[in-house]
C-alpha cells in the first residue's frame, strides 16, 4: 500500500475483553495513537470491554462493562458481541482495510487483509506448563497462516514462530516495542529501611521461575526482601513464602500502572527470572524509572537489554543471589541506573509505528 491516506487499519475487541491493565493492551493502543499521529485511518472496536486504557484514547468505539456481573455472564455476553462486531465489520471487504487481530480465536474471518500479532511462543515451548485444554496453539497457527502480515515484538519470537511454522520469512516483521514513562502516584512503599527486590507478573505458570526470587531472598541475609506487584496471593503463594521462611520479609501489593510506576522508583532491583519472555516490558519500564534490574539469561531479555542489566543462570539461585548483592555496590548501581535509562530510551512506540507501518505497506492491494 503506497498510500497511506487509503489505509484503514481496525484493531479487534478481543484484548480489550481480556485485560483491564497489561502489556498487550497497552501496545495496541500505543500503536493505534501512533497510527493517528500520522493521519492514518485507525480505529480501536473495543466493543464491550473492561480495559482502563481506551478511556481517553481517541477514535475508539466501545463501552465498558468491567462492572457487569457475575464475571461469567460478562465473558460470554463481551464474547458473543465480540464476534459479531469482527463478522460484520470483515464482511465488507475492502482492499485498503486492514483488520489486526489482538488476540487468537478459532474464528479465521474472510474478508480484509488480515495481520496478527505474536507476543510470544511461550505455550508452544512449554506445553505441559498449560495443560490439554490449551487452545492458544491450535488458534494461533491459523491466523498466522491466514495472515498477510505477521508481527512479532522481538526477533527472538520472530526466531521462535520461523522454527515451528512453516511461514515465508518475509512475511513476519520484527516490532520491538516501547516504553510508557508513568508518572508514579505519591504513596507508600512495602519497606523503608532494608534493601527490597520488586518482582512484577504472574506467580502461578512455572516459566515466571517465582520461587527463585523467593529461595535468592532467603539465602541473601536477613536484611533482603521481597515485593510481588500482581494479583492477590492463593494459597500456594503463601504456603511457597512460609516455606521458605519469609513470611515477615514477602510482602504482596497490587494497583495499576501508576502504583507500579512508585514501586519502580524505590525498589533496590527488578528482579525478572523467567525461562522465557517473548519480549518483557517490565524490565524497560523498570530502567526508565531508574531501577536497576536483575534478569535471567534466557528468551528475549539478552536482546531487549544489552548490557543494562546484571544476568544470571535461571537454573542456578545461587548465580541471583550473587547478583543481587552486586546490585548494591555504589558505583554498579549508579552505572546500572545510567545504562537503563539509556537502554529505555531507545525503545520508543514512534519505532514501533514505523515497523508497523512498513509492514502494511508489504500488503500488496
């Protein structure tokens, strides 16, 4: 498409069902205000959604309904009217539209030029961490098929879809993504007068490697602790922090972007284990607040942070450990600190709109 004043570009409900805050909504609509930046045709059909970012987001059509109840009669309802808005608005066929999918389903719609995203690979990697009812695999390999366009947010997942699915390698674009500076809102933190690590993310899927920063915790002294920024603990979170006899120095808190944002900016290190990131927002986000960060060696995050960041051996505790006491040295810090600002700075939504963009445009009319 050589004439971007032709292109129409409309986003589907589907994340905007699912997330109320997150790293994928945030993207679409990151990516959508770029569009609209630079006078293309985009709109977001958020449709029924529950999602806090699209409020004050321009050219988007839905309601919120994050207040209907129960939970599962909005799923099905938000759902329902999600597919219908997809089959209505894909019937009409247009060579100059494009209908980017956010989120998998089984339905593959006929009609406009289709292009998808792909977060990460996580579930084809680890299978056995989501059990046989997971249908993310069986909904995601059609649309990437169908696609005339696939994004993949870092080249390392780029890498990962090549090698498990047949596509032609011009057909699937590297989009890095960028950070959203949040200004933090005034409060109080979980400890004041010890050093504390920030964990940010899902406690329950293996992957995460949770319960490393839990066992790096206990065996770094008595002055370490720990603060995980996420849901509300179950009872296995709590049975794993007892266990590990911390239950006086673990301390669980939740909020949105803005309470994340105060975390960021007190906490001593970031500290991200997983086995695999497709590309690992929090991190960035982390070193754009000026906090330094302690990642595991593995997927993405040799490539999203360079040389920012202190790594070490998901496998090995002991390698953490060691790393979070280096993390207190005055001048590793501050260099720390320095090199993240620098690294997050890099990664600007305006780079990803570009990639983006030059993507449609490969969508031959």
């Amino acid at each position: 498409m050589d004439d971007d004043g032709r292109l129409r570009v409309r986003f589907s409900p589907d994340i905007f069902r699912a997330q109320r805050y997150g790293g994928v909504s945030r993207y679409v609509t990151e990516l959508h205000r770029g569009l609209v930046a630079r006078g293309i045709d985009s709109r977001i059909l958020a449709g029924l959604h529950q999602n806090s970012y699209v409020a004050d987001v321009p050219r988007t059509v839905g309601i919120d309904v994050e207040r209907l109840r129960p939970e599962r009669l909005r799923q099905a309802v938000t759902k329902v009217a999600d597919r219908a808005l997809e089959r209505v608005w894909c019937a009409r066929r247009r060579s100059d539209a494009v209908w980017h999918k956010t989120l998998f389903d089984r339905h593959v719609p006929d009609g406009p030029r289709l292009a998808v995203t792909v977060y990460d690979m996580i579930h084809e990697r680890y299978p056995e961490q989501f059990g046989p009812r997971d249908v993310i695999p069986s909904s995601k390999r059609p649309w990437c098929e169908a696609a005339d366009i696939v994004f993949a947010i870092s080249e390392t997942t780029r890498a990962d879809l090549l090698e498990r699915y047949a596509l032609p390698p011009d057909k699937v674009v590297a989009t890095p993504l960028g950070v959203t500076v949040v200004e933090p809102r005034p409060g109080e933190v979980p400890f004041a007068d010890s050093p504390w690590a920030l964990y940010v993310g899902d406690r329950t899927k293996p992957y995460k490697n949770w319960r490393a920063a839990l066992h790096a915790i206990a065996a770094s002294g008595s002055d370490w602790r720990l603060a995980c920024f996420g849901p509300a603990p179950n009872v296995d979170d709590q049975r794993a922090v007892d266990a590990a006899g911390l239950s006086d120095r673990v301390r669980f808190v939740g909020g949105d972007d803005r309470d994340l944002a105060r975390m960021y900016r007190s906490a001593s290190a970031l500290v991200y284990p997983s086995f695999y990131e497709g590309f690992g927002l929090p991190p960035l986000e982390a070193m754009a607040h000026g906090c330094p960060v302690v990642a595991a060696r593995a997927g993405a995050m040799p490539e999203v942070l360079g040389d920012a960041a202190l790594f070490f051996d998901p496998d090995d505790v002991d390698d953490l450990t060691t790393a979070l006491s280096r993390v207190l040295d005055d001048d590793r810090r501050a260099a720390l600190q320095t090199a993240g600002r620098s690294r997050a700075g890099a990664y600007t939504w305006d780079r990803t709109v570009a990639a983006t963009l030059d993507g449609y445009r490969m969508i031959r009319c």
